[in-house]
C-alpha cells in the first residue's frame, strides 16, 4: 500500500479486528504515552457528542470521529497528526498502542452511511502528476482531508504560500509533509544543527510542541516543497549540504580563533542573543565555554558550548554567516 508521502510498501494493520469495542475514555488510555494530554481532549469530545447521534452510532463512536477531527494549538501535536504519521512510517509496534482507538474510530465510520459517487479534491503544495500515471491504482495508506470543493483549493486562503526564506536555510511559519524519521527536544536555533548531525536528516520542522520539538526528516526535498502554515512559532529548513551542495568542506582560520561558514558538534552551554563580534568575548566571560557558534538565528544568537576541541572539531557548512570559534585561552 502506498501513497503520494510516502511510497514505501506497508503491510496491512489486522491487529485492531480483534479489540473490544470499547469506551473511547478506555480506548485511549494506552495512547496517554503517545498524547500525554489525550484524556483531557477526550473529555472536551464527549461534552461536545450528544447523547443519542445520528446515524446509529453511539456516543462513544461519535466521539471518536469528533477527536479525530479536533486541532490542537499545535497541528502536529494534534491526534490526526500523530496517528496519520504512525500509519505512514508502517511500524506495527508502534501502531499498537493505537488498536483500541482505531477499532472504535472504523466501526464509527463504517456505520456511516455512504456517500453518492461524486469527485473530491485534495489538495498536495507540489507537482504530483509524474507520481500519479494514468491508469495506475493507488491505494491511499493514511486519512486525509477532501472537499467536494475545488474552489476551496484554488483560494489565496490555501494558495497563499509565499515562504520568506531571506538567503538562508530555514524560514518560520512553514512546514514539510510527513516523512519523519525523528525528534528531539530541543531549543529551535538547534534543530538545523541537529539534523546536520543526524544520519539521513535532509530537512526538518521545529514546533512548539513538548516545550520545543525538532521533527527530524528524511527524502529528497528542497525548498520549494515547503508548504505555509498559520504558525508563526513554526519553523522549517534544509540541511545546508542538502539544498546546495557543500561547496567547501574546509574551515579557512586565516590565523585566527574563529571563522565563518563553520559549526562545531553539539555540548552546548548556553545562548544568548547578541550581535557577532559580541560571541566571541560572550564565551569568554562565560564559566565553562570553550568554543562558540554564532547563527542569524532569533537576529543573532551566541550558541556557547564546551568540551575539549580544537579547531580541527569544526565542521564546514554553507551558511555564509554562521561562525564558529574557540576561546583564546581555551
């Protein structure tokens, strides 16, 4: 089975069939690890669910359908968003946990009744039409959002995808379909470093989720598969050696303690907002800092760090304004 995110070939989910049906508060109990805050947007779905639905289902079975479709404050943090990437990356362990809520969610949707034939749109921010061959049949692995609506589609609401990329590699208020290999915790002038060192990392998103989460990613993408959002916490980006090719792998010194278009390995200390020329002397008078990293990130953030390096530690990238260095008496 596959579709247009993802072209890997599942194996179908069976596991679910045999669960009980059960109360949706019960059916999510073991999603509590996935979703910490899940019970607490169960609560808000049942309250919103009249006691007798239309269509023959229970209450519980309308729920489920209700928290399906309810956005979190963070869209990816969303049950949608957590259970569409689950099926996409085809991981029977980790579509276990989901069985109990995908057994009462399908027995909701079967009971509905069906719809006339009639054409749906889904709108995709990307040319699909070499993905998509004439006669092919295509099996789609996730739930996905239609309308019945092509003007929905051809709106300046959805079309609106302008992406203020400046001449660097990330933006904000921006995001990349699926195809999640990992996340970190992690503050978001980490999350480009991050993917750098991480392998098969090409791309990624930062969101606010979990008090700061970096969705790692892998696939061959490029800026323009970057899609808007009304996030302005958001952030996407490529990795520097992915979108242009690292031009030089070499960190030029010229005699001195730093250089630009260079990075060093994580063990960061601390950050602060500050202008370049301020980095260096920052670490110096910072307990414990060895080397530096300076990024246009947030205007200018001073990522200090420590460890036992030297200048042979830094790695080249293809941001022209970064700069890394090391203390002088370090």
């Amino acid at each position: 089975m596959k579709d247009i995110d993802d072209p890997t070939i599942h194996s179908p989910i069976i596991g679910y069939a045999q669960e009980p049906i059960l109360p949706l508060a019960d059916a999510c109990v073991p999603l509590a690890f996935v979703i910490p805050d899940i019970l607490n947007y169960v609560a808000v779905a049942l309250e919103g669910t009249p006691d007798n639905p239309p269509d023959g289902l229970t209450r519980d079975e309308s729920a489920s359908i209700h928290l399906y479709t309810m956005e979190w404050s963070d869209a990816r943090a969303s049950l949608y968003s957590h259970l569409n990437r689950t099926l996409k990356r085809g991981d029977q362990q980790d579509l276990q946990p989901w069985f109990r809520y995908l057994k009462l969610f399908l027995t909701a949707l079967v009971k509905i009744p069906c719809s006339t034939v009639q054409v749906v749109w889904r709108g995709v921010r990307k040319n699909t039409s070499n993905e998509f061959p004439k006669g092919a049949q295509i099996t789609w692995w996730a739930f996905s959002s239609t309308t019945k609506s092509l003007a929905v589609l051809e709106s300046d609401l959805y079309l609106d995808q302008i992406i203020y990329w400046d001449g660097k590699n990330w933006a904000r208020s921006c995001d990349f379909n699926e195809n999640d290999l990992s996340q970190v915790i992690t503050p978001p002038e980490r999350c480009g470093p991050t993917c750098l060192q991480t392998k098969e990392c090409t791309h990624y998103t930062w969101t606010t989720f979990n008090s700061g989460t970096c969705w790692m990613k892998k696939g061959n993408v490029s800026k323009a598969d970057a899609f808007t959002t009304n996030d302005v916490n958001m952030i996407c980006g490529v990795r520097d050696n992915i979108q242009q090719g690292v031009t030089n792998s070499i960190v030029v010194w010229n005699g001195q303690n730093w250089a630009r278009s260079c990075d060093f390995n994580g063990n960061n200390l601390s950050q602060v907002r500050t202008p370049p020329e301020r980095c260096g002397p920052t670490c110096l008078h910072t307990k414990e800092c060895t080397h530096y990293t300076w990024t246009t990130f947030n205007s200018g953030t001073c990522l200090m760090k420590k460890g036992d390096v030297s200048k042979a530690d830094a790695f080249a990238t293809n941001d022209p304004d970064m700069i890394c260095g090391i203390r002088t008496s370090a």
